[in-house]
C-alpha cells in the first residue's frame, strides 16, 4: 500500500530523475476539484504497485508549475523513466486514472 505524499517542486523533480514511476497532482489550497482529485489518489494509493502518488501545491512551488506549463488545476502528470507519460487537465475519475496507469 502507498501513500499520497505532498512534496516541493524540488522534491518532485528528485523523485522524476529517479526514473521511479510517479503520478504528480498539481493543486491549490483554495480549488474544490483538486479537493476531490486528493480523495481519489488515496482510494487508487491503496493499490498502486510500482508507482508514487504526489501531489504539489502550487501556492508554495510555482516555479515548477512554470517548468511544466500548468495553468489550471487540478492538472496532473504521470512521469516514466524520467519523462512526462501523459497530461491530464482537470479532475480525473479514478477509472480513468487506472487505465492510463495501466497502459
């Protein structure tokens, strides 16, 4: 069982250069869907194997929402061997976020 785990910009980018799997929800304090999205990570967090689940504020790390292009949150990316895998915009329903990890 994984947790979801809030970390920095910094840390993110160390988890990335790692070449781990890691899926990165990218939120606000003040966004009701990213509020939701957060429910459903730890729901999904309780089964994924051989991924980290993130999440990042972005009012305590905007640089990186430069270095990524995010504009609206909740916005979230799934990184494999250090690379971005896949974007997705908005709130994702945890069907959704399954098959996309599973590909």
């Amino acid at each position: 069982m994984t947790e979801v785990k809030q970390v920095t910009g910094a840390e993110l980018e160390e988890l990335v250069a790692s070449g781990k799997r890691v899926l990165a929800d990218f939120f606000l304090d003040n966004c009701g869907p990213c509020k939701m999205q957060k429910v459903i990570l730890k729901e999904m967090a309780k089964n994924a194997e051989n991924l980290d689940i993130v999440t990042v504020n972005l009012g305590q790390s905007a640089e990186i929402a430069k270095n990524y292009e995010i504009g609206t949150v909740p916005y979230l990316i799934l990184f494999e061997q250090g690379q971005v895998k896949e974007r997705m915009l908005g709130m994702q329903q945890k069907a959704m976020l399954l098959e996309i990890i599973n590909e």
